[in-house]
C-alpha cells in the first residue's frame, strides 16, 4: 500500500508555489484588510458606547457580545447565504473585521478606561467641544496602552482565517486540501501549510511581546 | 413566520442532537485541554532546559500552527501512518492541543502571579514538593486562571462549529438543514441565539467555579450564599439596622 515515500520533496516543491500564493493573496489580504476595518470599527463602537444614551449604549453592548460569543464560522455562513451574489472572499473580509471589532471594541474600552478622570476634567475646564475632548486627549493617551493587545488580537485573526474554507474562499488551508484531494498525497501540503503558519505567527508575536514589556517600561 | 415555527419544532429533536455533538466536543475538547494545560505549564516552570524546552515547543509549535491545519492533518494525515480516528475524536484532540497549548500559558502565568511568600512559607513549613503545589501554591492560582480559562472554554466552544466541515452532524451542520427547510436568516438567527445560549450557560458555570474557588481560599461567600439572594438580601438588611 505504502509503495510511495511517506514524505515526498518533489510534490512538497510543487505544492508550495501553490500555498504560497494562496497565502499571500487571500490568508494575508484578509489579514491586513480585516485588521483595519476591526480596528476602526472597534474604536468607533467603543466611543460610541461610552458617548451614548443608555438604551442606545446597552444595545450596543448586547449586539457586540452576541457576535463576540458565537462562531465566526457560523457568521460567515449566514452572510455567506443572505448575500448569495456577493464575493466570498469579500464577505470573508467584512465578517472577519466586523467580529474582530467587537474584540477590539473591548480592548479600547479599557484603554479609555484608564484614562485619568483629571483629563476628562481638564478637558472640561478649557471648555474643549466633545470632538476635541476625543480627538486631541482622551484617544491619544487610551491608544498608546492598546497596541500591543490588538497585536495579539491581529495574529488570533491570522491563525482564525481558515474558517473561510466554510464559504469556499481558497486561502491557505483549502488549496492545501485541493492539492492533497488531486495528488492522493496530504502529509506535505498540510505540514508545509503548518510550518508557514508557525514561521509568521511566531516571530510576529514575539515582537509584540518585547513592544509590550518597552511599553510597559516607559509608562 | 409561523410555518417557520412549525419547521423549528419538526427539527427540534435534531438540532438537539446536534447540540449533544457540539456539547461532547466541548467538554470533551476542554477536558482534554485542561490536562494538557496543567501538564505543559507545570513543566514550563522546570529549571532543566530539556523539560522546560520540551514544553515551549509543544506550547508554541500547537498555538502557532492554526486550528484548521491541525485539524485537517489529524484527519487527512494521521491515517498515513496507520491511526485511523473517528470523525470525533478528531475534533476533541485537535480542540484539546490547540487550546490546551493557550491554556498552559495562563496556568504558567497564574503560578508566577501567586506572591513569593506564599511559596517562602511552604519552604519554611518543609512541605514535599507535591504537598507545597497541591495544597498552597495550585488552589491560589486556580482562582486566578480561572477567568482567563472561562475565555479560553468560550474561544474552544465557538471553535467546534469548524469541525463540521469533516462531515460531523453538530449543531453548525443541523443549522444548514434547518436553513434548507426555512431560509436563511431564521435558520441562522435561531443558531446564533442557540450558541450564545451555550456560551451564556457556560461562562455561569464557570462564574461559579470562581466562587467557590476563592471561597476556598477564605475569600468571598460560599456559592450557596452567593447563589440564595434572599439570604444575602437578609443579611444586608441586619446590616443597615
């Protein structure tokens, strides 16, 4: 059964062009198109949260945690299915930001939190209109603590992108199966597939840690 | 609407089928999870380089490679060498290593965060080795990991929705027929209120976990008191007379 090598370099050289493509034009696209949208929209619920009224602000609240505590896989699939003449792979980009958001909405929150009421009074005294209130004291300062927790959140959604393969997106992942279903032969695509995500994801987070320990030094 | 309803109920009995698979993967994946939690972050903390390195390379190699890739080479690769797993144990063992690699993080960091005299004072009583985690060291740090871990149970629970995709009936794969038989947005609505129902019912377990772990620790009410609010309310009522 077993007549052919159990890992074999010639399919694992034609089988990384393939990967690697996939892996740059649809796992990293997602990636950074996804970062930016889950990071401005991430802010936006957080200030609009704090800056609304009540009911506006809980209702806020409930729909971000609804999203934060159910599977991505089952979003995509949903918007996957309501929006049948869209892209996937736009789809993939706007669930995957929209879900990151709710996340990193939480992570400003705190950062907004920690800001020194001083600075909300401060603000107040030089009679400072709400827009410059957030633009010019309150976000500056709660930013500088969040970057290395949206980092991390940054490298979650790196390793999560996969999930595209539920709406048919070849990232990574799937062209690694296809290559596998066509050839009969799994092991190399799947483990070049695994290496590629630990050689990004490792040293990426690496660096976060040591930007968290500088950032943590000079507060 | 209604015809929707009746569809609802017709499928209802599968869908709870579906719920049990999703379940098993949980508990099955977290207990899995939380062994080798304990057991990679225990030996991460070893002064020798050979364990403490074997565990780094476990932890980071099962947090780096991506769910989905262990996953599928568990499933596609594994029978190359002879192990044929069913569909299941596929999922719980993916879902086990992955997070439980996350988890021996915060088991880690949770046992460096317990204070230096604590440990001082094991020394200073003579507790073996075992007696001094087990008894001292452990209970403190449980009540401090167990909040990160309730996130981790949640990350894990939203995690098993993927394994459907390896032809496993839970409760993902019961939505899609539901979707069939109705339309979309019902279909879906009602599967995202069904996890966030789980994910609801879990993190109130786990809340309560943390209740009775500090309580354990001589902090805070016993669950009993913390879950009777009449006795509470009593008690708050002696107070202000």
């Amino acid at each position: 059964m077993n007549s052919r090598p159990l890992w074999d370099w010639d399919a694992a050289w034609e089988v990384l062009p393939l990967l690697l493509e996939a892996f740059i034009t649809v796992t990293l696209y997602v990636t950074v198109v996804s970062s930016f949208i889950a990071a401005v929209l991430g802010l936006v619920l957080a200030i609009a949260r704090r800056s609304s009224p009540r009911p506006i602000s809980a209702l806020i609240g409930l729909v971000s945690n609804v999203i934060r505590m159910t599977p991505i896989v089952v979003q995509l699939l949903f918007a996957y299915y309501i929006f049948l003449d869209a892209e996937p792979l736009l789809i993939g980009v706007i669930i995957f930001g929209i879900h990151y958001a709710t996340y990193m909405s939480e992570v400003y929150r705190a950062g907004i939190d920690a800001v020194p009421a001083g600075q909300w009074e401060a603000a107040t005294a030089l009679s400072m209109s709400r827009r410059r209130t957030w633009g010019a004291v309150i976000v500056p300062q709660a930013l500088r603590a969040t970057v290395p927790a949206l980092g991390n959140y940054v490298i979650s959604m790196f390793k999560d992108t996969p999930f595209l393969i539920a709406i048919t997106v070849t990232e990574v992942v799937r062209a690694a199966q296809t290559y596998g279903g066509n050839h009969f032969t799994y092991i190399e695509a799947i483990t070049l597939t695994g290496l590629i995500f630990l050689l990004s994801s490792y040293p990426t987070s690496l660096l976060i840690g040591r930007l968290e320990k500088r950032l943590a030094y000079t507060n | 609407m209604s015809e929707h309803l009746i569809k609802l109920r017709d499928a209802w009995p599968q869908i709870l089928d579906g719920i049990g698979i999703t379940l098993v993967l949980t508990v099955g994946g977290a207990a899995l999870a939380l062994v080798v939690a304990i057991a990679l972050g225990l030996l991460a903390r070893f002064d020798n380089i050979l364990l403490r390195g074997t565990a780094r390379v476990f932890i980071e190699f099962f947090r780096g490679t991506s769910l989905v890739v262990q996953l599928f080479w568990l499933y596609f690769v594994l029978p190359r060498f002879g192990v044929e797993l069913s569909a299941i144990a596929v999922g719980i063992f993916a879902l086990g290593l992955n997070y439980g690699a996350y988890g021996a993080e915060v088991v880690r960091g949770s046992l460096n965060s317990v204070p230096a005299g604590q440990w001082e004072a094991t020394t200073a009583l003579s507790l073996s080795r075992t007696q001094r985690m087990w008894r001292v060291i452990f209970p403190q740090a449980w009540a401090l990991m167990i909040p990160s871990l309730t996130n981790l149970l949640i990350q894990l629970l939203k995690g098993t929705a993927i394994v459907s995709i390896i032809a496993m009936a839970d409760l993902t794969f019961m939505i899609d027929k539901l979707r069939q038989d109705t339309d979309t947005f019902f279909a879906y609505t009602v599967g995202l209120l069904l996890y966030f129902a789980l994910a609801s019912l879990l993190t109130l377990g786990m809340n309560a976990l943390e209740i009775r772990a500090k309580h354990k620790l001589g902090r805070g009410d016993s669950l009993r008191s913390a879950l009777s609010f009449s006795s509470s309310a009593s008690r708050a009522g002696k107070g202000v007379a």
